[in-house]
C-alpha cells in the first residue's frame, strides 16, 4: 500500500468502520452510534456518492446500506495509518499491544505478537514504561488490575510490515524474553479491530497506550447479560469463563453436527425437544398428555368437557382399535411409544408439524425445566416467538424462523466453535465441546456410588482430566487400549475404562495411585491375595472375600503378612479354623477393624482382657463395676447386645426412670423383643416406655411391652412397627413366618429359631 490515508471526518469513520461488520440503515446506523438522524443520514449520503458504500434499492426509506471493496480499502487504509503514526519501534518490552483508536465500546488496537483472541483481555490502565521491564515470565504482573473482556471483530488480525507498509505474516513467537531478542524481532505489527463486551464504565485507556497481555489462568468477568441467565451455553472464547445468557437463544443452524453438538452439551437438566438421532439419544416414549394438546388443533372448537371425554376415550384406544381419529394420531406420531409418566427428552423422531407443535404446547405448559427447541418443520412463528417469549423457553434451533430474540447463535467453519450474536450486534465467540468432550456442567463421579456406566463401545483420546473420565464412564463394558494408553496419564480414567479382564493387572500397576474405594468397581475375586489384604483395611467387601478365602483354605495365611490389621482380623474372626491359635493381637490392636465382632467372637477367651483394650466400653463391660447411666448408654449403643443381654433389664428400667435415660433410648436402635425375650420382666416395669420421645429406640420398645402385656393377658400380639410377628417372641406358640424378611433381621432370625426348636 502507498502512503496511507486517514478518513479526516469523524462521522464518516465511525459510520464506514460500523458498516464493516454488517449492512444496516440510516435508523440503525443512528441507532448504533448514538448519532442524530440527519448526521448519520448526511455520512450516507456523503460515503455513497463517494462510491465508499451502496443501497439495496434507490430512494427507497427504510433501504439497507453496505460497504463497498473500495471502502474496505479506505478504512484499511485508515487503520494502516493509525498504526504508523502511533506506533514507535521499537514497543516497550513485554507489550502486548497499542490502543491505536477508540470511539465509545469500539476500539481498533494494534498488536505486537499473536493476540491470544478471539475474546482479549484489557488492563485498566497502560504499562509503566518506565519500570515495566522484560521480566514479563512469571504471569504474575498485573494480575492485581481490574481487566475486562472485548472480542475481536473479525476473525484474524490483519499483519503489516511498517517500514514497507505491506501485509506480511503474523511474527513467530521467541521463547526467548532477553532484551536482546526482543528488540530484534521483526518490525511487523497486528492491526485488531475489536469491541468490549461491557461499556457501561469507561476504559481509562487513551490513544498511544501501550498494555500487557492477559495474565495465564485470569479470567475477567463477563458482562452481567451474559452471566445472569440460568441456562449455559458454552465458553466464552477458547477456552474462557462459562456464558449463561439472560434470555432465549435463536441458534441459526442447519447442518445435524453442530445441533448435535449443542444438544449434547447445554445443561442436563435441559428438557430437549428434538429427534433421537440428533440429540444422541434412542428413541423414546411420548406423554400421553401430549394428545391433550394435539387434539386442541384437531378439534379447536371442542369445549374442555368434550375434549376431556375425547382424549379419555383415545388413551384407552391407541393401539387397540383402529378408527378415524387413532389413524391420525399414528399419521402425526408414526411408530411412537406413550407412557404416563414424566419425560426429560420429546423425541420427534418422524413426527409431523402438528404433532410437534403439539409436543411444544404441552413443553410450555407442563415442564418446570429450561427448554431446548429443534425445530425442523416450516415457520410456525406465533408459536416459536411464544417459545421464546416464555421464561422457559431458552434455545430454539432453527435456521428458518423468523423471530425475535436478545441473542441469535450461529455456526463458524471449524468444528465446535460459535458465534453468539446480541441485539446491538456484539459478537461473542463460543466454544462447545465435541463429543470427545464432558458436558459444561457434568461433575466426575467422586465414588463408585456415583457412577453410571453409559453404552460407548470405544473412547476418544482427549486433553485434560474431565474429559478422560467422561469418555470413561461412557464406555459400557471397557476400552483396554484407551485404558492403556492413558494409564500414567489418567489413571483413574484408565481404571474406569478397564474390562473386567485387566483389573487385576492393572491395579497392581496404578493401585496406589488411587483411593481404594475405586476398587470395588470390580469383582473383589479378581484381586491377588496381597491386593486383597491391602484393600480389606479400607473396604468391608474386600474383607469378607480375604475371610472367605481364609476360611476355604486356612493354609493361605503362610502366604499373607501377619502384622497387615485386616489379616489379624480375619484370623481373629476364623478361630475354629485354624488347629493352632496365631497369634496376631498387637498386629489387629494396631488397627482394629471391626471392633465389635472380633471382641464378641473372642469374647470367652482366653485373650479378651488384651483385646479389649481397642474399646473403652467393652473393657467397661468386662470390669463388672458399677456403672452410671451414661456408661449403661454408652455399652448399649457400642457393644453387641448378646454380652449385655443378662443385664439388659436392669439397666433399661434404670434408663426409663430420667428424661435423659428415655431421651437417649429414643435414638438407639435395638432388637429389645429379642434382647429381653428370657428376662422376667412385666409390662409395668416398662410402662415409663409411653413417655419417651419418637425414635427408632421407642418403636422396639412398644413392640417389647405390647408383646409382653398381650402374653400376661393371653391375647394375640398387635402388629409390631419393627417386625410385624415381633410380639410373637413373648408367646409360647410363633405362627408361620415368611422366609422372606423387610423388616429387623435380629428380631426375624430370633423368630425362625424359635420355630425350629
């Protein structure tokens, strides 16, 4: 380019440099710019007849205008002049960019290497040339500003050399951050025309300021109209902060992948109205309910009574009789299912206009959720404006439609990325993630609990930590390959994403990297027995299959280390196995683990005063004093009742007898049928049981006296609340009991002995 020019009237610029991003007219020029009509009509007419911008139609009010190539040129030219006579070469050390122009939110900025755009972030303030140096590598140095978000207004800077005054390619990047290197780069810059995001306060920033780049790993605030809403939509930029527009998104899309995309990764809690293919889905039943509507549009002169009846007779009808009106239910929804219950997923799958502006009508007036719309069939526009006008309404898909939103989405060439569009023309770029990539608001499952297994047959390799483990929660039966390939990676991706086949060998090799809870997702049978010991410390599981193995074939402890805690418990538990005793108590007192039952289970021999020792009130117990209410509490709650049960009467009438004591029996859940079954006890020792508070405690007790009083008086016992035969234990003869049990095991099994003599 020669000598470049720059455009000496103000309102000329602004109109032309407003025109490079889309046609508009005089009223939307004014509108924009916060011109007066005859201002903004006068530029028109002035860059009209400079051949700088033409009109739709001539003498036509209302006609759209557009820019030229030759005002492509003269703006080009504009901003090339801006950059040289702005720009001093060398730029300060560290710079990322120059401020070359500014009108309101509009900016055109130059930059010195690759801005990290489309979304850019601005400091509030210019660099210290004085003391803002080259030691620019910690990504520390305006971290403390206030920065804020503009987006770039086309999709790549445009690259002049300014000693040639030509276009020239964008600089390579030095790794190098000497003083040296960095006045030795190229003399090229990067001329970006860009626009802030929120102009509601003023950039500080003037014409000639130099500033940094964006600090790694900061974030900016996006504007509150981009945060507020309730539905999410992507992230801003590449890779930026999550956008959650305050209202209903028109996506202008047509091709099937970029709706799959933006199905598959707005928010779970979304209702979507779509076909099954598209939204990654199988197909689906329909709400019954659904024909409530449909038959609305069937018979739209019907009274509520008459369609009632209509719809009544039609539900009992579908699939069973055929007449005229069932034939246009299967005309409208061909081969579809119905059920009664909720769905999350109105799948339109064949389905005709009116059946699925049936589907919509019934969205809006039944769902509570947010509502994603694809809507393939011809412009019903009263309607979809009323899908969009309601709060629930958040995303129509449509690339035919005509209606009026605050933010239309669009797709760009490259897979994944969108472009969001607000009323006054900003445009935010969007990132959504491909099918490689987690949903925005997916959470990992943080315990085996959580995870649910999706129907994927293979996994897709991926970047980061959330996306492994949504491509391997999805596999449904293990990817091996993947698994291995991202085992030092991703190791817990890789052990979800493992058949069943390679567990064993593949928790030997990652195992201590993960909690030992992840375990269980597999088949503890699969463990070696050193996993297996390891393992049964944290896991009940693992330590009933190290029992079970003990107990198949006792010799199996030549092989496992007697001082691991889990191993002395099993051994402790399995005393009759074994012809020796082992003698494993300091190993189990180091850590005991079930506490309980191996001090029941050796409560008779000849070791249980050492034992003891890993419970306070086991040893209480076995003192044989005299104790308070408290430690009576205390013993009932911790220790199993079979070594209490001889003094369970004493200490029950002693705990009925004070608020505390009834308080605390509340909250106790025992078998009391069971433990006083063989006491001599009588109903009015018991009667203080009416006093106390509502508990798990008092339903076993009331089963215990209305047993005990329905025996003193030979009645039948009333229905227990914790087992219904639970009064039966007091009687001398138990009727029939179901082998089956739903209700207190320790009062069923006492119930079935009892039976069998």
């Amino acid at each position: 380019m020669g000598n470049p020019k720059r455009i000496r009237s103000n309102y000329q610029r602004r109109v032309l440099d407003w025109l490079t991003d889309g046609g508009g007219t005089v009223s939307d020029v004014a509108r924009a710019l916060n011109l007066r009509m005859p201002h903004a009509s006068a530029a028109l007419k002035q860059l009209r007849e400079s051949g700088d911008v033409v009109r739709d139609e001539e003498n036509i009010r209302g006609s759209y205008y557009r820019v030229t190539s030759q005002g492509l040129a003269r703006i080009e030219a504009d901003e090339l002049y801006r950059l040289i006579s702005s720009v001093q070469w060398p730029p300060p050390p560290g710079a990322a960019g120059i401020v070359l122009s500014r009108d309101g939110s509009m900016l055109l900025l130059g930059y010195a290497s690759k801005p990290s755009g489309p979304l850019l972030g601005l400091p509030d303030r210019p660099m210290d040339i004085e003391t803002d140096g080259v030691n620019i590598s910690s990504g520390k140095e305006g971290a403390g500003r206030i920065w804020r978000w503009a987006v770039q207004r086309d999709k790549f800077p445009k690259w002049w050399d300014i000693e040639t005054k030509r276009k020239a390619e964008p600089p390579t990047e030095s790794s190098s951050l000497t003083l040296a290197a960095w006045m030795e780069r190229p003399k090229v810059m990067g001329i970006v025309k860009a626009r802030l995001l929120d102009d509601n306060d003023a950039w500080p920033l003037s014409v000639g300021s130099w500033f940094e780049e964006l600090p790694d790993g900061y974030w900016p605030e996006l504007p509150k109209v981009l945060t507020e809403g309730e539905f999410t939509i992507g992230k801003a930029g590449n890779s930026g902060p999550r956008v959650n527009p305050r209202g209903a998104i028109l996506a202008k899309i047509g091709r099937r992948k970029d709706k799959s995309m933006i199905l598959e990764s707005i928010p779970t809690n979304t209702i979507k109205i779509s076909d099954a293919t598209t939204a990654g889905k199988i197909q689906a039943p329909l709400p019954y309910r659904v024909l409530e509507n449909w038959l609305k549009s069937v018979h739209p002169r019907l009274g509520e009574k008459s369609l009632k009846l209509k719809y009544d007779k039609l539900k009992k009808e579908l699939g069973k009789v055929s007449n005229s009106l069932t034939k246009k239910v299967l005309n409208d929804f061909p081969g579809k299912f119905w059920t009664s219950k909720e769905v999350e997923f109105f799948d339109t799958t064949s389905v005709t206009k009116r059946g699925a502006e049936a589907i919509v009508e019934f969205a809006l007036e039944n769902c509570t959720e947010p509502i994603a719309l694809d809507w393939r069939w011809s412009p019903d526009n009263g309607l979809l404006q009323r899908f969009v006008n309601d709060s629930k309404g958040k995303l129509l898909i449509s690339d035919n439609s005509i209606v009026q939103t605050q933010f239309t989405l669009t797709a760009t060439a490259v897979s994944g990325k969108f472009e969001l569009t607000t009323e006054n023309r900003l445009r935010i770029p969007i990132s959504m993630g491909a099918k490689a990539t987690a949903p925005i608001d997916w959470t990992p499952p943080k315990s085996p609990q959580e995870l649910v297994r999706g129907k994927n047959q293979t996994a897709i390799n991926v970047e980061n930590e959330i996306d492994a483990l949504w491509q391997a929660v999805n596999l449904e039966r293990g990817d091996d390959k993947w698994a291995d390939k991202n085992e030092s990676k991703f190791p817990l991706a890789s052990w979800i994403a493992s058949s069943s086949d390679t567990h064993q060998s593949r928790w030997r090799r990652i195992g201590h990297l993960l909690d030992p809870n992840w375990a269980s997702i597999a088949s503890y049978s699969t463990f070696d027995d050193e996993d297996i010991s390891e393992l049964a410390i944290f896991q009940e599981e693992a330590l009933d299959e190290l029992l079970n193995r003990i107990r198949t074939n006792p010799l199996v402890v030549n092989n496992l280390d007697l001082e691991n805690p889990a191993v002395a418990t099993a051994i402790l538990l399995s005393g009759e196995w074994f012809e020796q005793t082992i003698d494993v108590i300091d190993s189990w007192l180091e850590n005991p683990i079930r506490t309980d039952e191996v001090l029941t289970k050796n409560w008779d021999s000849k070791n249980i005063d050492k034992l003891s020792k890993a419970s306070p009130h086991h040893s209480l117990l076995l003192e044989n004093t005299t104790l308070s209410r408290s430690q009576m509490l205390a013993i009932m709650e911790d220790v199993n009742y079979s070594l209490w049960k001889h003094k369970a009467k004493t200490w029950l009438i002693s705990c009925l007898s004070s608020n505390v004591g009834r308080t605390a029996l509340a909250e106790l859940d025992l078998p009391w049928p069971v433990i006083l079954v063989d006491s001599e006890i009588s109903s009015e020792d018991l009667n203080l049981i009416y006093h106390m508070p509502e508990g798990g405690g008092k339903d076993s007790l009331l089963d215990t006296i209305e047993g005990i009083e329905a025996a003193e008086l030979g009645k039948t016992p009333p229905m227990g609340r914790t087992h219904p035969f639970a009064g039966w234990l007091f009687q001398d003869i138990i009727p029939s009991i179901p082998m089956d049990c739903h209700w207190n095991v320790d009062i069923h099994i006492a119930l079935h002995r009892r039976i069998q003599g």
